[in-house]
C-alpha cells in the first residue's frame, strides 16, 4: 500500500470537497427559498471564471481585485436573472420553472462558447509558488486559497441564517411563504437575494478550478458533480451540504487510489459520485439531513 499517496488523496478530497460543499450550499440555498432545483448552478461557475478570466487578461488586474469585481457583476447578474427570467414564473408550475433553468443552462453555455471561442484558456500567474509541502504532502497555493475562503464562507453562511435579518427572513421565506409574506417579508426580494448569493459563491468555484484546469465550457459540468452531494446532504440542509460536499470529494480521490493501484477501470474517479446518489436515493431519498416530507390524505 502506497501510503503517501493515499494521504496524498486523502488531503486533497478534503480541499475539493469543501469547494463541492461551497457550491451545494449554493443549491441548497435556491432550493429552500423558492422549492427550484437550478440546473444552471454549473454556468454560474463558469460564467464567474470567464469573467474574471476576461477581467486579468483584457485589463491586467491584479488577481484579488480581478475576483472582486467578478463578485460584484456576479451578484447583479443573479439579481437581474431572477427577476427578469424567475420572477414573472412565480406562481407557475416548479416544473416549467426547472425547465426554463434547464434552458438557461444551454443559453448561458452556448453563449460562453460564442464570446470565448470553446478551446480551454489558462489564467494567467496568480502564485509566486505553484505548490507549498505541508508534513511531505504538496498542495496546491490556489488549493490553499480555496479551502480558506470555502471555511470563511461556510463561517458567514452559519452566521447569515442564525443572526442577520435578511437570513431570517430567508430562513421564514423557506419554512412557509405565505407566511412569510404575511408578516410583511418582502418574499420577491428574498428570491432575488437568494440567486444573487447563489451565483456570487459558485463564482468563486469556478475561478478557482479555472485557475487549476483553464476556463472552458467543461467547468458547467461541476454543478451535475455536486448534486450527488446535495442529495447525499439533504436538498434543503444547508449543514447537509457541506457535509455531502466533504464525502464526495473524498469518495472520488479514495476511488481514483483503489482505481490507479488495484483495479485499473480507468474511469472510476468521475463515476463513484453518481454510483452514492443513485444508492442514497434507493435507501434514503431525503438524504441524511433532509427534512421529510409527510403527506397526508
């Protein structure tokens, strides 16, 4: 048994799968707000990463002022596509809604491959040093800077929903709308709040997965990866999230080790987190945290 390796991989699916954990939060925190599965969570990532890309490139930003302002257009862009595409839906069928999401998916694709051409692009330098050795085990600097900010956002997500007004509003807002709306909530705004932090914080996974492999239209397909994990965490549990997050990212590195030293399938590491939601979903359809729904009649 190769243990430096296997620790090797150990470390790493932990760093990735809090970066898995960021951006199902970011599913989870649409879902409990309006009841919608985003199948355009994955453009979110990538339309961060081509803007941000686009912003270091054309105007030599430095890298954390080039992310900022990527932070910034990214919240008025969820803003502006809740309530000019999401918000006249309100009141329609949650089915037509995850179509239009599937929809803007293919758009907001297409349209990527149409201003940045469909041939992967690297980010410029960002790091002095690509990699830093931490007790033998070398990990990636932009790895570093994204396992730091994945834990300040998890930190402020927790301190959002227990303390701010908006969070408990938005806590309300998902508990019951009606409700909600009762008590003077301004529900519409809490939507529109709510893809706005969604598309802020998947930028962030896209910048920096884009910083590792390139930008290129490949980067939509880590919204298809986290949702395993949000089903494994609970659709509408943001804890849950995180948590299927951090299991992923290590059952896809313990998968690529079993793979590379014993088996030799080849593919193992893109699959097993499917193989978890198709299980997850036989044995426990509500995930470990999800709340289940009881109906009677």
């Amino acid at each position: 048994m190769n243990t430096h390796l296997l620790l090797q991989l150990v470390l790493n699916g932990l760093i990735v799968g809090a970066l898995y954990g960021v951006v199902a939060m970011s599913f989870v925190l649409i879902y409990k707000a309006s009841q919608v599965v985003n199948f355009a969570q994955g453009e979110f990532l990538l339309i961060g990463a081509w803007v941000c890309w686009w912003l270091l490139t054309t105007y030599q930003l430095p890298f954390f002022v080039g992310m900022l302002v990527t932070f910034a257009f990214m919240l008025v862009f969820g803003i502006a596509l809740q309530v000019v595409v999401l918000r006249p839906l309100i009141g329609e069928p949650i089915i037509s809604v995850i179509m239009v999401t599937i929809g803007l998916s293919i758009f907001f694709q297409a349209l990527c491959k149409w201003l940045f051409g469909v041939f992967a692009q690297p980010f410029p330098p960002i790091f002095t040093t690509s990699q830093v050795s931490i007790l033998g085990l070398e990990i990636q600097t932009v790895y570093l800077m994204s396992l730091g900010i994945s834990v300040a956002m998890m930190a402020a997500f927790a301190w959002f929903f227990r303390y701010s007004k908006h969070g408990l509003a938005m806590r309300a807002t998902a508990f019951d709308q009606q409700v909600a709306q009762s008590l003077g909530i301004p529900v519409r705004n809490v939507f529109a709040m709510a893809w706005a932090i969604s598309a802020v914080v998947s930028s962030v996974a896209g910048i920096v997965v884009g910083i590792v492999n390139g930008v290129s239209s490949a980067l939509s397909f880590y919204g298809i990866k986290v949702f395993p994990a949000v089903i494994l965490g609970g659709l509408d549990s943001v804890a849950g999230a995180v948590v299927g997050g951090l299991v992923i990212g290590l059952l896809e590195n313990l998968a690529q080790y079993v793979d590379g030293q014993y088996l030799h399938w080849g593919n193992l590491y893109e699959i097993v987190p499917f193989y978890v939601l198709v299980v997850i979903l036989m044995i426990k359809p509500y995930g470990f945290f999800g709340t289940r729904d009881i109906e009677r009649v």
